[in-house]
C-alpha cells in the first residue's frame, strides 16, 4: 500500500533537500579554480580524445605522403646465401655435376628503379598532400564542434546559476510571507486556509530550488565531462564581464553570413579536399592502363669449395695403346697428359666470378581480367559520391545559417516580450501585495499575482540566455573568437 505524505509535511521534507542540494552549491562556490570560456574551450581540446585521434591519423598521412614521395628514388638491394652439397648436385660456379661434398657461396648487388610507371606516383604524392591536408582539417572540424559544445554547456551554467538565484529570491520572498500570516493567524486577522496557502507557495518555491540546484550541479557534470576532467573536479565558472546582450548581434544578413562560413567553415573545406583527392585518385587508377618501364643493374660473384685450379695440362706421364697396323703389327700409342690442379681459393674465385648487368624492363598491360577498368569506375564513383557530399554539406550549412539567424531575430523578439511580461507582472504583484497587506485581496489571489510574477522572470531569464546562445552561434558560423 502507498503511503502519502501529509501536506504540512511538505515544507519540511523539501527544506531538508534543499538544504542539503545547496550545501553542496556552497562547497562549490569554495572551489579552488575559477575557469573563464577559454579556461574550458583550451581544456576540452587539450584533453579530448577525439582530438587526439584526428591528430593520429594526420601523423599516419604525413607517413604516407613521405612513403610515396620515396616510392620516387631507387632500390638497391643486398643478396647472399651459403649451402653445403651432399650428394650428387650441380656446383653453381662450374655447373657441372659434383658427387662429392661440397660448400658454395653466392652473393650479388641490385638496384632498380621505374622510369615510367604512367605517372602513377606522382599523383600519388598529390592525392596523399589532398588527404593529409583534409585530415588536419578535419581536426580543426573536430576542434570547431567542441568549441560549440562548451560554448553550450558554459551557457547552461550560467543560466541555471540565475535560475537558482531567482528561485531564492522567490523562496526567501516565500518564506517572509509565511511568517507574516503566521503572525496575522495568530492575531486573529488571517484563517488557516490563508497560511495553508502561504504554506503551499514556500513548498513550492523550495521545489523549484531544489530542481535549480540539481540542474546546476548536472550542468558543472556535463562541462567538466566535455573537458574531460574526473567528475569530481570543483570548480566555478567566471561570470560574464559586462551585459552579454549585445542589440547588434543580429544585424547581419544570412546570405552574407553564409557566404563568410564557406571560406572559413571546416567542414566545407573538408569536403572539398576530399573532393579533390577523390579526382586525383581517379589519375591514379589510369595509370594502370600504362606500361611501365624499369631500369635495372646488379653484381654478382660466387664460391665453391669443390672447385680446383688447373695449373697445367701438358705433361706427358706415358702412353697408351689404342691400336694395331695392319700388317706389320705395330702398336698405335697415345700420350697420357697428366692435369695438375690445386685448390681454388677463397679470394680468387670472389674475383674471376665477378659479374655485371645492366638492363631494361618494359611491362606491358594487355588483359588483367578488366581490373585496371573496373579500378578506374570505382574512382570515378567515388568522386562523384564525394561530391555529392559536399554539395549537400553546404546545403545544410545554408540551412542552418538561415535557422540560425531566424532563431536569433525570434530570441530578441522573444526577451524583449518577456522583459515586459516580467516588469508588467512584477508591478502588478507589488500592487496585489500591498491591497492584500489592507486584507482587499483574498490569499488565492495574492499566490496567483506571485507565481505568475515568478513565471515571468523565469522565461525572461530564459529567453535571455536563448537571445545570447543564438547570437554565439552565429560568432561560430562567422569564425569570431567566442568570449564572454
């Protein structure tokens, strides 16, 4: 079963919250720092990761333009390899049939480079310049949102510390109302029902400071998580300097506005750089359709360990018959050469084996299965989409432009309604509370003419902070250093 709490009770139970919300407040306000709109825009893109990312991928670029910008010079490469032969194999420096064991070193120098290539890598070098450069804009894109973020959020703690201060005010107002018809009560001048009402009108206004101080303190949450600092951080906003109504906030025109924003809007030069390394990539993938045609030369020399040197091949050790005259019988002799060798050493091998070449390389494309076509179609596609992304990038800027300035002329429009409401209503509560003082007005009227006062001033303090974001917002779009 529910259980209500009685209605005198009220008061009470939202006092003690109040209480305990603003003790919070005070500690707060005993804060060691006091950070000003640039305080929390250089924290915010100090610490965000967001941030910290982008600038990952500019120095993954930066390594990519460097990559492809030496894609330009030659290659020189080193080789060698040493083997041992077991059994019957091809000697590598006689290439002739070697049963024994044996061991052979080979070693050789190249170098090569591409003299065309269909000008693939210098474009190449161009579209890695194009995305290098949207990457860093990209982080200045990053940079402005954030910018826009903390100009919101220093906003909404501005605006919720008026809000508690005029709910203070009302409750302070409030609770001296109380007071009096407690002391009239007790006179004999007023009823129970007059400081039932009086009772009803603190209770509220103790709510709506309670509901003020839990905005606020959700308010400094939101800021200190959007600067990425731990949430427990106390801290206090410094208050604006001088009125931040500026009249003239308003005077400029939207198609002015919007034309401004296209030379200094990141994000309109995002898209346009990646528009850009988009066409180029297009570049690239033509020079598949190309030749190419490389230069190349080398060094080389190799060893064995089963090679002799021949040091002389004419001494006759004897002979051997062969054959028979026919008819005298004589004996056919030939001469028996011995062949005298010694070992092959280390150091004349590597010289007698040296070798060089020279050459040229021409690769011509004839069918790859369609792959340099259907490369060429993704590019173009792929320009064409990005295209259409910065078309509609600066469609919604002028959208947003145009709502921009309409919803700023509408914020002044609305304040100074307001500010009238609130004049207007506050003269009329200060002449219902001084018919009510004579006892010309009932109790019911008296809390009427008081909340709708209270009301009054709530939406002027709203429309107030409204009429400033509005007029923030288009120091945003204009590239204006945003400052209170």
């Amino acid at each position: 079963m529910r259980k209500f709490t009685s209605f005198n009770a009220l008061p009470k139970l939202s006092l003690v919250l109040s209480l305990a919300l603003i003790t919070g407040s005070v500690q707060r306000s005993n804060a060691q720092e006091v950070i000003t709109i640039q305080d929390a825009i250089d924290k915010t893109l100090n610490n965000n990761l967001q941030v910290k990312q982008s600038k990952f991928s500019e120095s993954l670029s930066d390594e990519n333009l460097k990559q492809s910008k030496n894609a330009l010079l030659p290659t020189l490469n080193s080789n060698s390899s040493y083997n041992i032969n077991f059994g019957r194999s091809v000697d590598p420096s006689t290439n002739a049939f070697n049963s024994s064991k044996f061991s052979s070193l080979n070693a050789g120098l190249s170098a090569g480079v591409n003299v065309f290539q269909g000008f693939q890598k210098v474009n190449q070098i161009k579209q890695n310049m194009l995305l290098l450069s949207a990457d860093k804009t990209n982080t200045e894109k990053i940079k402005n949102d954030l910018v826009l973020q903390v100009v919101t959020s220093y906003l909404q703690i501005l605006y919720n510390k008026d809000l508690l201060k005029a709910a203070k005010e009302q409750q302070a107002v409030a609770k001296s109302q109380l007071d009096r018809e407690q002391q009239l009560l007790d006179v004999g001048n007023k009823t129970l029902a007059d400081l039932s009402q009086a009772k009803s009108q603190l209770a509220t206004a103790d709510l709506t400071v309670t509901n003020a101080v839990n905005a606020l303190s959700i308010s400094y949450l939101t800021l200190a998580q959007l600067m990425d600092v731990p949430s427990a951080t106390q801290y206090e906003v410094q208050a604006p300097l001088s009125n931040l109504v500026t009249p003239a906030a308003s005077s400029g025109n939207a198609e002015e506005i919007y034309e401004s924003s296209m030379k200094l809007f990141p994000d309109i030069k995002l898209a346009g750089l990646r528009a850009e390394a988009a066409k180029r990539g297009i570049e690239v993938a033509k020079g598949n359709y190309y030749p190419t045609l490389s230069f190349g030369a080398g060094l080389s020399t190799n060893w064995s360990s089963g090679r002799n040197q021949i040091t002389r091949t004419n001494e006759v050790i004897g002979v051997s018959p062969v054959g028979v005259v026919e008819g005298s019988g004589a004996i056919v002799n030939t001469p028996i050469f011995r062949t005298l060798s010694e070992k092959y050493h280390f150091d004349d091998q590597i010289r007698d084996n040296f070798g060089q070449y020279v050459g040229l390389s021409l690769q011509i494309p004839i069918f790859n299965g369609f792959q340099a076509r259907s490369t060429v179609r993704k590019a173009k596609i792929n320009h064409l989409q990005s295209l259409a992304e910065e078309q509609l990038t600066k469609n919604n800027l002028n959208k947003v432009i145009y709502q921009a300035v309409a919803d700023l002329k509408a914020a002044e429009g609305r304040l100074s309604a307001t500010t009238n409401t609130f004049i207007a209503q506050k003269d009329a509560f200060h002449v219902i509370e001084q018919r009510y003082a004579v006892g010309l007005v009932n109790s019911l009227d008296f809390s009427t003419s008081q909340s709708n006062m209270n009301k009054a001033e709530v939406d002027m303090i709203q429309a107030k902070y409204d009429l400033i974001f509005r007029a923030k917002v288009i120091d945003y779009y204009l590239g204006k250093q945003i400052v209170f």
